[in-house]
C-alpha cells in the first residue's frame, strides 16, 4: 500500500496520524512528477488532490474515506468506537471538520502576505472560522480526547487543521484559536504528546518552516 503525501498538506497528515498510530506497513511517498497536477499523479488520482491511497492497485482519494478504510484494513489499534452511538459522535467530528472547519481556514492560505491580502475576504474568513471554533468548543468532550476518553479518527482530522490555526491566525491579528475556548486549550495540550500525533504534526512544523524560509 502506499499513501500518495505531502507533509505540509493538513488532508494527508490525517491519514498519516492514522497510519503511525496503527504502525500500518504503509509507503509513504510524494506524487510523481511535479506535484499533484503532473500528468503521471492525474492518471493515479484525477482528483489532483492530496492524499490518496494505493492500496494494492484500488485508488482511494479523500482523507476520511482513505481514514476509515485503514480502520477497517488494520483494525489495532481501534480509532472508531464500538458502538454505532459513539461512532456517530467520532463521525459528527470528522464531517464537522471536512465540511465546516476546514474551508473557511484554506480561504486563508492566499492571503498571508499582508502586501497582497484581499482584507474583506479576510475578516469574512476569520469571522466563519471564529464561529466554527467556537462551535467546535461546544462539541468537545470536558475532558480527554475530542469525542472522550479514547483517541479516534476525531483527533487526527482535528489535530493538523488546528495546528494551521494557531500557527496562521497571529499572522492575521485574530483572536487566538485557543484563547477563551478552555476544552480546546486542554485538548491541544494533550493530543500533541501523543506519539503519532507529535510525529506527524512535527514533520507538518518542519514543512512549514521550509516554506515560509523559501526553502521549498
Ligand atoms: N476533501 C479532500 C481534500 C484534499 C485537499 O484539498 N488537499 C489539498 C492539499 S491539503 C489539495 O490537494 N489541494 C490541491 C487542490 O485542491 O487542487 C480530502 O479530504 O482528502
């Protein structure tokens, strides 16, 4: 099998938290030739998107389907619940994320540089992400991981975006994602020393860095 990656792309960080905390026997490798839209990554995924995963000659694209698949495929460590109760809560993060959290912070990445930013997409984008933070403060477990005691498919849509968020929302003068929103705090502080996590999210900082350096 062999997971299609960048690691600066937040979607593939998912599926690498997933395959790190499963110890899945999963390559892990760029789209050949130059980037997801060369001609050779087209004809594996004509989406264009990262990631995707080959998983023995079926091309799976979209983080959360290529998730749940890998749930499926190495299912030890358990990152779905047991029940269909619990797995509809882990679920209700995962589209919550892909659906709502997420788009309003991509609307973001074209407008870091402050010489070229459009301002009123800006304060648009930062008011909706705003309020999906704030949302997403609602949903959180009091306490543990995001939907409760357990790590689950939850955290690893959750973590990597976060991490965009309170590494992008200083650079726009914005309320800090954590500030005044204590379960997200506490679980920020606690998803991050989770090996997985920390591995990925730190190959993630080391992309980032990369880019912002010019260096890629
Ligand atoms: N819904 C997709 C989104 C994937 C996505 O947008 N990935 C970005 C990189 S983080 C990408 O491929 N962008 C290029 C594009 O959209 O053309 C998923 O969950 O995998």
């Amino acid at each position: 099998m062999k997971l299609y990656n960048m690691n600066l792309s937040n979607f593939a960080t998912k599926s690498r938290i997933v395959i790190y905390e499963k110890g899945a026997n999963v390559e892990i490798a760029p789209p050949p030739g130059a980037g997801m839209k060369s001609p050779e990554y087209l004809a594996i995924n004509p989406l264009g998107k990262i990631p995707c995963l080959d998983a023995d000659g079926l091309i799976i694209p979209e983080s959360e389907v290529i998730n749940e698949y890998l749930e499926e495929k190495f299912p030890n460590p358990r990152l779905l619940p047991a029940t269909p109760e619990d797995r509809a809560r882990v679920r209700l993060f995962t589209r919550f994320h892909d659906l709502y959290l997420e788009p309003p912070l991509r609307a973001l990445f074209g407008h870091l540089n402050p010489k070229t930013r459009d301002d009123k997409v800006v304060t648009e984008k930062l008011t909706e992400l705003q309020g999906r933070l704030d949302q997403l403060e609602t949903m959180l477990a009091a306490e543990g991981y995001a939907a409760g005691a357990d790590f689950t498919l939850a955290d690893c849509a959750l973590a990597p975006t976060i991490f965009f968020a309170v590494n992008m929302l200083p650079g726009f003068g914005a309320k800090p994602p954590l500030e005044g929103r204590p379960k997200l705090a506490a679980w920020w502080t606690k998803v991050r020393q989770r090996p997985s996590v920390k591995k990925a999210l730190a190959e993630m900082d080391e992309a980032l860095k990369a880019l912002l350096g010019g260096g890629r």
